[in-house]
C-alpha cells in the first residue's frame, strides 16, 4: 500500500503577511507546494491530503486541485475551530488554529494507512520524501513513528530569528527529546539564542533539529483525540495556547508508547518565513531547476 502525504495548509503565516501557502516562487508560478508533490509522486506517495481553511477553498481547488487530480489522488479537509471532541467547551473569540495536531485530527476519517506530514510553506528536498516513502513503505509496526532531521545550520533565515526543535537522540538513531529553541539566529559570532535569564547560548551548527516532517501509522489517531481533549480541558479557553505534534510526540515517547526513527536525507530546508526569505527562495528553485533537479515548467 502506497502511503498517503499530508499537507498542513490551514495556518495563518502572520510573521510572513500573507498567505504564503499559494505564494508563487517557481518560474511558471508554481508554489513551494507544488514541488513538495512532484518529490512525493516521484518518492512514491499514492494520495495527497491537503488540511485547509473552509474561507481559501475556492481559490485553493483553482491552484492546485485541477492541475493534481489526473496526476495523484486529491483530497482535502477543513481545519475549523469547533471541531473538538463531544462535550467540550471553549472561548467563542478564539481566532487561532488549534495547532498542527489538531490539523492532523481533523483529517481522521480521510487516512486508513500509513502517512507523511509536511508544511505546506517548507521545501524539504526529495530526498527526504524518499527516505520517509520507504520507511512508511516497510514500517507497519504501530508503535514506530518516524521523523525527517535537518542540520540546524540548514534551516535558517537570512532575515530574522526563527524558532526550532532541537533534538536528542540515541546512538541508533530513536528520538529522546525535543526542546523548542526561540529566537534562534546567525550572528558574526555563530548561532545564537538566549535562554530564559536572558543569557546568550550559541549552538554549533549540526545539531538536529525538526522540521515537522512525520511520518506516522494510522493508529496515531487514537492517540491524538485522547491528548488534544487532555488539552482542551486544560487551555481550552486560553486564545494562544496551541496543540502542536510534538508534545504530543514527547509525551508518548516519555511513556514508552511509541519510538521515533530520525531519518537522514541530507536535504537542505528552505522556506519563507519572512517576505525577505522570498527572492533567496526563488533563486534556491532557480538553481535546482538549472542543474536538472526540476522540469520547468514543473507541470507539463
């Protein structure tokens, strides 16, 4: 059985200033999404799921869902605020997503088979969608997960600080831990962010870090429905609060639920987390579509 790739397309992108999901970087206007589903076709992937605002429908099926449907099987879903589990309350005014787990959660009754997740605004290189295909290809144990590691000194912005996962993780290779690094960024004296007394702590550059590309057996639902109510009645009324995948994750590693297998690619992450990210995006698929990575246009 093919797996199936899950795009997380529903954020806000307030630190870019706009809707970077369907912002154009490829020569014949393609997305970062639309390379995303070129490598994963081509990795082996048989379904891709996109996790979508009800408002954006109209113009994401015009971008992306005529020109992918004679080439992979399409589907999508609604990301809403009022999706939670019976019998729980929150805040009306709540405008913020509920987070990337709950964006998975919302796509429950769509996947019955193993499956990747990805960013919607994040490039991560064939490769990666290679390495995760085969894993989720030949894994079908229920307690094994997986995960895409990145150098550090290969996810960053020229234009600001960013946040990032740093990882542990034992000699063979399992995921031990993961600690969200704010306000991490290139300075002339190496990579830096300040812990919580304000102090500077600088980071080598190797170090592994998560860019939220998982891959997952099905059976991980079961698991999120039951932690994201955990969440609710705890910050269900809290408008900031955010039910991300990785405490979810930490929180089933801690008690021996699961593993998580850290896959290398050797990939570069590149992304547009601010506008300024955007020309050095371009000339990065430029680049890849000189040297015979890419056709242009990508589509044809």
């Amino acid at each position: 059985m093919k797996p199936t790739l899950l795009i997380l397309a529903a954020g806000m992108g307030s630190r870019y200033g706009g809707l970077k999901q369907m912002d154009q970087v490829g020569p014949s206007g393609e997305a970062i999404i639309d390379y995303s589903i070129y490598d994963a076709i081509r990795a082996g992937f048989g379904k891709v799921i996109f996790v979508i605002r009800e408002e954006i429908e109209a113009e994401f099926k015009d971008l992306f869902i005529k020109k992918l449907e004679t080439r992979i099987e399409v589907e999508y879903v609604f990301q809403k605020m009022d999706m939670v589990p019976e019998g729980i309350t929150f805040l009306s005014e709540r405008k913020k997503p509920w987070g990337t787990g709950h964006a998975i959660l919302v796509a429950r009754k769509k996947i019955h088979e193993p499956f990747a997740v990805i960013n919607a605004d994040d490039f991560y290189g064939y490769n990666s969608f290679l390495v995760m295909a085969e894993y989720l290809k030949n894994h079908s144990i229920n307690s094994e997960y997986a995960m895409v590691g990145y150098r550090l000194d290969r996810t960053l912005s020229d234009h600001g600080h960013v946040a990032r996962g740093v990882c542990e993780t034992t000699d063979d290779g399992h995921l031990l831990g993961i600690t969200e690094r704010t306000n991490i960024e290139r300075t002339p004296e190496g990579i830096r962010f300040f812990d919580e007394n304000d102090q500077p702590v600088y980071l080598e550059g190797p170090e592994t870090v998560s860019m939220n590309f998982w891959g997952f057996p099905a059976s991980i639902f079961a698991h999120l429905e039951s932690h994201f109510r955990e969440f609710l009645n705890v910050f269900g009324n809290d408008n900031k609060k955010e039910f991300f995948i990785p405490m979810m994750i930490m929180k089933l590693i801690e008690d021996g639920t699961i593993r998580v297998r850290v896959l290398e690619s050797g990939e570069s992450w590149f992304g547009v987390t601010y506008r300024d990210d955007k020309p050095i995006v371009i000339q990065k698929i430029t680049n890849k579509i000189a040297t015979g990575e890419y056709p242009s246009p990508l589509w044809t």
